[in-house]
C-alpha cells in the first residue's frame, strides 16, 4: 500500500522545522506525521523505521486525546515518555482543517525542561506555518 | 472476559462495538487522509473499547484493533488474554478473501483454538453466493470456524457473532477437558 501523496510545500514547511529541534542536546530522530500515522517529513531515521515510528505516535496520540476526553481534561497539548534510554515527546499541531503530529526522541543526556520547551516552541511555530499553508492551499 | 473485534479498515469494527456496547464507546479516530484505501472521514488508530454489561454482573469488554498494517504493532498489545476475536471482513472490497488469509495468519493462536468468528458484511447478496468462497479458504486450511453474512450495524446481529464466539469457546474447552 502507498501512503498517501504529500505536497512539496508542506514537506519542506515540516523538514524546516524539524532541522531546529535537531540543534537540541541530545538530539536522535524527529518526524511529523498525519493523524493516521502517514510520514510526512522524518529526520534521524531510515524511511522504514520511521513508517513505523510515525504510525506509534499516531497511535500514541490518538490514545492520548482519549485519555485527555475521558478524564474531561481538555484539549491534549502532548504526550512525554521517560524513558531508560531517553525521552519520548509527542506534541499536537493544529491548523484550521488540517492537524498534524510531531514527535522528537532524545537520548537519557538530555535535559527534561529544554526538550520539553524546544517542542512546544516547534510545535507553536509549526502550527503557525502551517494555518499559513492551508490559507494558501485549501486541499493540502 | 476479553473479546476482540479484528479486521480491515472499513470493515465495521467501530459500528460493531457501537452497536452493543452498554458504555459510551471509547474510540481513538483521527482523520482518515488515505483516501485511496478508503473513501470514510475517520479511522481508528489505536483502539475502541467498549462493555457489555451481563446479567450475572460480569462484563463483557469489547476491544476493536485498528485495521491497518501499519498499526499491526498494536494487534498482540491488545489481543493479549482475549478469549477469542470476531474477524469482520468487508465483501465489497475486491481483497476480501486474501483479507481473510491476511488475518488468519496474523491471529495463529486464536485460529489454533478455534476462537475466531467470521462475519462478511457490506453485501446484499445471499449466504449461499457469499460465503462459499471464503469456506473454501477455511476449508484449504482445514478449519471449521463459524462464518456469517451480517450487518454490523444491527445490535441483534452482532450480539449473535458474540455469542457464538462463546459458545464455541465453551464447546472448544469441553472438548480439551475430556
């Protein structure tokens, strides 16, 4: 099965992004991703791996808003797991008709706060490149 | 008691559970932008969830895998303890009946204890023009699992898949017993 075709503009919009949290300490993989888990940009992963990844962080995500739904606590902001070997952060971007998922994976030397602060910045100015794309291009 | 609701995107899985739950179903939908493998809005991504509530006060919970490949890592995650799996397949797809090889081969430990149910919907057609063909691929692999041609959508309908499902199973550990 083939995902989905991406634009060209909306790749470059997210890959821009992603090359700014790769300055963050510790840095291992980024990627954003569709709501249903298709790749759209990836950085620090092999095309396989990372169709794999962006399909957990859909699910993760999606997981997620439940648990934020059930519990009447809003909107989801992000998810973060701690891991032994690093930090997994998952983050939402909202645009108007069109939602996205961005994921970034540090390794156990980074620092909770920065990468915590460097995602949700991402995740603000990505959102905001973002609403700028689908004002320009309704059908992206 | 677990049971899982299994099969391809667009199969009925989420309808199935929606259908005879006796809790708001928990679904984990976001939108569906592969429009090629299926025309619908939303898809599950994670899981559904949902409970029926039996007289003797024990629950039945209802947990829907989302179908496509790329989420098959979430398949043992949540087929983990379940007793058995109703296996929905959509018959307007033109991969029907290698859906059913797909899912079969995915599902080894269900398929060996005989705790799968088949049920074939999205067809006006009869059983008996349905359900020859994927007998014939149950047949090949010498499995005699109950198969059906229903409508997800009718809470009768599924309530009828699931007790099978059960009753089977009994039988199965019935015969394991002697």
């Amino acid at each position: 099965m083939n995902a989905p075709t991406i634009s060209s503009p909306l790749r470059t919009m997210c890959l821009g992004h992603l090359e700014t949290l790769q300055k963050v300490d510790h840095f291992r993989m980024a990627a954003v991703c569709s709501t249903d888990g298709f790749p759209i940009a990836t950085l620090g992963a092999d095309p396989q791996q990372s169709r794999r990844t962006t399909a957990m962080a859909a699910a993760l995500d999606g997981l997620s808003k439940s648990i934020t739904q059930e519990l009447s606590l809003g909107t989801l902001e992000g998810t973060v797991l701690e891991c032994e070997l690093g930090l997994v952060l998952c983050r939402q971007v909202h645009a108007s008709n069109r939602n996205l998922v961005l994921l970034m994976v540090l390794s156990e030397q980074a620092t909770y706060g920065q990468a915590l602060w460097a995602i949700k910045n991402t995740a603000r100015e990505m959102a905001a490149s973002l609403q700028q794309l689908v004002e320009q291009n309704a059908s992206l | 008691m677990k049971i899982l609701f299994i099969g391809p995107m667009g199969a009925g899985k989420t309808t199935a559970i929606h259908s005879v739950s006796d809790i708001p179903p928990v679904n984990t939908e976001a939108e569906n932008t592969d429009a090629a493998q299926h025309s619908k809005a939303t898809t599950t991504v994670a899981m559904d969830y949902g409970e029926i509530h039996l007289d003797e006060g024990d629950t039945v919970a209802l947990y829907g895998i989302p179908g496509q490949n790329r989420f098959a890592f979430m398949w043992p995650i949540l087929g983990e303890g379940a007793m058995g799996a109703v296996l929905l397949l959509d018959h307007s797809r033109a991969d029907s009946l290698e859906t059913l090889t797909t899912y079969l081969d995915a599902f080894p430990a269900l398929v060996e204890r005989g705790a799968l149910v088949i049920a074939v919907g999205h067809t006006q057609q009869k059983q008996s023009e349905v359900l020859p063909a994927y007998r014939d691929i149950l047949a090949g692999r010498s499995l005699a699992l109950p198969l059906f041609v229903t409508d997800v959508r009718e809470k009768r309908n599924v309530l009828l898949l699931i007790e099978t499902l059960i009753a089977n199973a009994e039988v199965n550990q019935l015969q394991d017993a002697l």
